[in-house]
C-alpha cells in the first residue's frame, strides 16, 4: 500500500476538527468529552468513507472504523497542537 492513499483520511480529520470546535462553544459538554465525540464521529463517518472514496486505506469496516477514531482523536491533538503554539506567554 502507498503512503499517499494515508491522504484521503485527511477530510475525516478537518470534519472531526470543526465538530469539535463547534462542541468547544457549547458550554453545556464538558471539554473531557470531546475527544471521545470526535472519535465516535469519526468512526461514523468513515463507514460511508470506505465505500464512497477509491483510495480508502480500508477494505473492511472494522479497519474504516478504527481509521476513522484515531482521524476523529487526531483531530483534537491538532487543535492543541494550534492551540500551544499559539499560546503568550
């Protein structure tokens, strides 16, 4: 398998990454939930994924699935990623 077909989870990530952002604005979900919630969605999304997109890494759903948690996890890492980089001290 070529690593270039890794891109194609790329949009699982930014859409887990606005939900989550969106959940952050919510006041009533506690922050500790959101990685969790992302993951779920992502695990969600890339059920459709795997049969939508041709370049998948996926051939079967446990593996969309699994793919699709650790793009919606991802997500939140990239956000602090942001989010410390751009702290002031």
């Amino acid at each position: 398998m070529d690593l270039t077909n890794y891109i194609t989870i790329l949009p699982i990530t930014i859409i887990c990454l606005l939900i989550g952002m969106g959940l952050k604005q919510i006041n009533k979900i506690p922050n500790k939930l959101i990685p969790v919630i992302v993951g779920f969605i992502g695990g969600l999304i890339a059920i459709p994924a795997m049969y939508i997109m041709k370049d998948f890494p996926a051939n079967d759903v446990i593996t969309a699935i699994s793919i699709g948690i650790m793009s919606g996890l991802s997500s939140t890492g990239v956000h602090q990623v942001y989010k410390q980089t751009t702290k002031s001290e």
